[in-house]
C-alpha cells in the first residue's frame, strides 16, 4: 500500500509539472505595450506583463510622430512588421509606421509622415563602455532603443504581426 501511495503522489506530481508547463508554454508574447512617459515597455499575453524592460525614445519623445525628422516617437496601435538582422544598430524590429491615418495627417500638413520605426539595440560602432551612459537619455531619430542584452531577448519572444500599442 505504501509503494502504491508513493507511485500515486509520483504520478500526480508529474502530471502537474506537465500541466504547469504547458500552461507556461501557452503564455506567448501575443502584444506590445509602449508607455513612453514611463520609458517603459512591456511584452504581454493579453493583459498580462511577461517582460519589462528600460526604454529610450526619438530625442523629442513627447508627443505623436507628425514628420520625418520631428525626433518624436509615434504613439498609436501598430505591429511588428519585419526584422533586420543586419541592422546597424544591434538586431531591429520595424513597426509599421506610418499607417493609413499618419499618412493622411502628413499629407494634408504637406510633409512627409517618415518610416524606419523600430525597436532596435545600441548602434554597432559603440564602444561598450558608453551603452549604460546611452540607456539614460533620449537619443534615437523617433525609435525605441533597448539595451542589445535586452533587444537580443525580445527578438526570439516577438513574432511578427504582434501587435504593439505605444502609449504617451
């Protein structure tokens, strides 16, 4: 009776860890939260925070992308579009800026919307020891910059077509 307990309890415990981590496996990256006034983002299922990481944004970082060169970062629901991992900042995620609705506002103010929104890591030519120094300002032409530790990790969790909100 004993060892009958102990395969039972065996039995159970191994039935749940399967169950646990099925249920881990199921809890994919299916969005993106941007919250810029926070220097934040945020991978998720749904609602729920997976990962957190320290952002740094376009060097005039308040308010919605209006024009190429205006240095803001774009706020609004996009996705991710496509990666490069040739890029010359360590790996990069684009987001489908401009949509249908920023061309219009570019097009009616007579200016170009811009493009080449990304998530992306630190430019390839930096010397190491300035990384930390480049994580605490705003230095990016409008696109969210994380550390290439972090960049490399949100790479192999996002797909693309993930959904991204960006967030004031």
């Amino acid at each position: 009776m004993k060892s009958f307990i102990l395969v039972f309890i065996s039995f159970f415990m191994l039935v749940t860890a399967i169950a646990v981590n099925a249920s881990e496996q199921q809890m994919s990256v299916n969005n993106i939260l941007v919250e810029k006034n926070q220097r934040k983002m945020y991978l998720r299922h749904n609602d729920e925070i997976l990962y957190s990481y320290d952002i740094a944004l376009g060097s005039d970082p308040v308010g919605h992308k209006k024009q190429e060169g205006d240095g803001k970062t774009p706020e609004g629901k996009y996705v991710i579009s496509g990666r490069n991992p040739t890029s010359k900042y360590h790996l990069s995620l684009r987001i489908s800026y401009p949509n249908a609705r920023d061309i219009e506002v570019a097009k009616q103010n007579k200016v170009s919307p811009g493009g080449d929104i990304m998530i992306h890591g630190l430019p390839n030519r930096l010397p190491s020891f300035l990384h930390q120094f480049l994580q605490k300002k705003d230095w990016t032409a409008g696109c969210i910059a994380v550390s290439n530790k972090d960049i490399e990790e949100i790479w192999d969790l996002v797909a693309d077509g993930t959904a991204i909100f960006i967030k004031p």
